[in-house]
C-alpha cells in the first residue's frame, strides 16, 4: 500500500493523517477522544479510517501513536494516562476492527521518528525526541530506525530521577508512577508551574512563566534560568548514555525559544566530553510531529 494511514491517540482529540510514501500530506481529521470508553475508542478510530479511505478511494496501512506501551509479556497497554486503555489488547482489537495489521508506537517514538525522517533531524545518525508537555517522554532513533527496547521503554527518561540534585530538589515531588524525584516531575509544564507557585506564591501556567520570562518578569525569568539548568543536567545524562547527533524538543515548552540558546551553553558543564556537538533544535511538525510519526511506522 502506498496510502499512510497515522492516528495519534490522545487524551482530549483522535487524530488521523494521510501521507504518500514520500511525506506528502493528503488529509487530516479529527475527532473528540471517547472520555473512559474503549470499544467507543475504537469505534472512532475505525470510522475515521473508514471515511478517509472513502475520500481518498484507496486503502493504506494504519499506525497508531499512543500515550503507554505494548507491555512485552501480555500484549496488552501499559503506562497509559488514559486509563480506559491500560490492560487492553488494543493493537489486536484494531487490526480485527479495520481487518488488517496495525502497527502501534508510544507516542513520544511516533514525535521522534517524524523529526528523523523528514524532520528538524532527518539525515542525523541519532537522534533522540523530547516530549515536554504535561508529561515528560522521548523516544530514540538510529539510522531512521525506531528503537524499541526489550521492554518497549526505550528513550522513557522522564521516569530517572534528577540528575546532580540540588539540597531542596531531594527527595524530589512524588511522581505518579510511585517514586518521587523523576524528572517528570520538575521539566513537564505543571511541574513548572508548581515550581514557580512554591518559590514565589504566584499561580501561574507553564506557558505564561514562559512568555513573562521573554518580556522581563523577574520572578519568571528565575523560575526559567531554574528549570534550564534542570533539562540541562537531564539531557547531559542522555547525551552520556545515548550521544544522539541532534535533540528535538517537542510538547507545549518546546515553543519556549530561549531554551535553545541558554540550554547547550548550560550542559557542557555536566556532559563527560571536552566539547558537545549534539545541537538542540525545535520541531519541523510541531503537533502534527505524533501523527505523521505513526504514519511512517509502517516505512521504518
């Protein structure tokens, strides 16, 4: 099939996206994601493919980028915040409802592989995507390969815990994942904000610390200088083990520009090398990065 059919699953909204085998977008739609309902889940999925495949008059293959990961030993979702999905044999129940294989990724791979293929990144040997929104991801790719992991977690760096804390960063936030200290916990946007309202009283969202901190705002701009040194010390840590060509920021801060500049001058202090090639870059696709990310699973 020459038809790239991508969904990306999320919390609020069902996306899916049409590609050619070279990149080219031929439609997109959108449906409201069914709150706590999964044969409803699929259901919309199935209809969204179905009235695309109408429209275009050809059939494609069907990626599905989604938040947690096929668990391994059982087949099924796990470490999904949409809860409705974990413990679901969602891949199988989607390739029965469309009647054909359905190739599923982890959100965050999905973003990664997008800006590897045609992407900030594409032609880089390795790159490693960052997902830095209400939750904290990433996903890994090598020569336009995703990696997978033996336990389909590769890349889930927003679940160590904060490298080289500070006295008040230990023990850290509790995480919902039963640890406290991941570094999910300091770089999504509500750890942030919650950051931010403990240091100096003031309720304010991740995007607007963000947006005060480019205009002046004092207190934004210390909460900002805080959280740079952190995504530091936690891409170091990345950059040791993996030694990725490119990092690409993606999810809700990547559209904060000032990262881009003050974070690689911040984490030569904390990588193990005389100097740090790796360049941090912003998405190509933005949003959009997630869906074509699925669609191409069926390329890479």
């Amino acid at each position: 099939m020459s038809l790239l059919l991508g969904i990306d699953l999320g919390g609020t909204k069902v996306e899916l996206i049409a590609l050619t085998s070279h990149g080219r977008e031929l439609l997109r739609r959108r449906a409201d994601t069914p709150q706590g309902n999964y044969p409803e889940t699929i259901r919309t999925i199935m209809k969204l493919v179905e009235e695309a495949e109408d429209e275009l008059a050809e059939k494609g293959t069907v990626g599905i980028g989604t938040p947690g990961a096929v668990s391994a030993s059982t087949g099924r979702l796990k470490n999904s915040n949409s809860v409705c999905l974990n413990g679901m044999p969602l891949r199988e129940d989607l390739a029965r409802a469309l009647g054909r294989p359905v190739r599923l990724a982890n959100d965050a791979d999905c973003f990664a592989l997008s800006e590897a293929v045609d992407g900030a990144a594409a032609r880089a040997e390795i790159v490693f995507g960052v997902i830095l929104g209400t939750g904290v991801g990433g996903g890994i790719v090598v020569r336009g390969k995703l990696l997978n992991g033996a336990n389909a977690i590769a890349g889930e760096w927003g679940h160590n815990p904060l490298p080289w804390p500070q006295g008040v960063e230990r023990p850290g936030p509790p995480c919902y994942c039963g640890r406290s200290g991941c570094i999910e916990t300091f770089l999504s946007g509500p750890g942030l904000a919650r950051d931010h309202e403990r240091r100096t009283g003031e309720s304010l969202d991740a995007k607007t610390i963000a947006e005060r901190a480019e205009v002046g705002y004092s207190t934004c701009r210390g909460s900002m200088a805080l959280y740079e040194d952190r995504l530091a010390r936690a891409l170091a840590h990345v950059i040791n083990i993996v030694d990725p060509h490119v990092i690409v920021l993606g999810g809700g801060l990547s559209n904060c520009s000032r990262l881009y500049a003050n974070v690689p001058r911040l984490w030569g202090q904390y990588v193990f090398s005389d100097r740090v090639d790796t360049k941090l870059v912003p998405p190509r696709y933005g949003d959009s990065s997630g869906v074509r990310g699925a669609a191409w699973l069926w390329k890479r």
